[in-house]
C-alpha cells in the first residue's frame, strides 16, 4: 500500500531537481532507509551515550594534556541526526528524547522511518540477547 506524507514538503522537478534525485528520495522513503542510512544504524550501536553530549570542561581539559580527540558527528546533518537517534534507541529501545524525533523529522525523515527504525532496534537488542519480545 502506498503511503504519501503530506506534511513534508513535496519536490518540483521543474525547480532545477533532477528527476534521479526525486526517485531516490520517494524510494528511499518507500523502502524505509537506504544501505548508507542502515550502515550508519548498525555503526551507532557501538557509539556509547557519551557520543550526544557537546565536550565539555573535562573534554577540553583531556585535548590540551593528550591532544585532538575522535569525535563523533557525521558531516552530513541528515546522517547525523538518524546516528543519534539510532544510538539512543540502541541503549533506551522506544525511550527516546522528544528532541531527537523533532531533529530526526526536521532531518526528512517520516513518521514511518522512525517506527521502523525504533522497531528495526527493538528486535535487534532483543534477539542480541537471547529473549523474545
């Protein structure tokens, strides 16, 4: 069954979009995610909670005595913002802050990527651990 979202806005090819692009994006949002989008959701299973936070003082402090550290944000703020809600829904299932759904909506993700997603996690922590939900 085909499902169109309304409430994001809709693409004009005449507004100098290439009709390649306006496929892959109503693919992309028919399908759920696409390879990078599910890499970038298996990779932020290792990123712990500490990955969301700004450095702060003891972060600054660390980068003067043992020089520049990793950090963890994607280039891409698309990208981004599915990491982080991918992370926190790998350590806190369906539990996550209403911050990051408002910046993984205003990133264009659907209603219906996010449930995925959410449920996408959910049954991967549960058959990580052996229980069934």
């Amino acid at each position: 069954m085909a499902y169109i979202d309304f409430a994001q806005p809709l693409l004009a090819v005449g507004d100098g979009i290439a009709l390649s692009v306006v496929r892959d994006r109503i693919k992309a949002t028919a399908t759920g995610f696409s390879p990078t989008e599910w890499q970038i959701v298996q990779l932020a299973r290792g990123d712990g909670l500490a990955s969301l936070r700004e450095p702060g003082l003891w972060g600054r402090i660390k980068t003067m005595v043992f020089g520049p550290q990793p950090h963890f944000r994607l280039a891409s703020t698309r990208l981004e913002a599915l990491r982080r809600l991918a992370v926190e829904g790998w350590h806190n299932g369906f539990a996550v802050r209403p911050s990051a759904i408002t910046d993984f909506r205003d990133a264009g993700f659907s209603e219906g990527q996010l449930e995925l997603l959410l449920s996408a996690i959910t049954a991967a922590r549960h058959s990580i651990k052996g229980t069934v939900a």
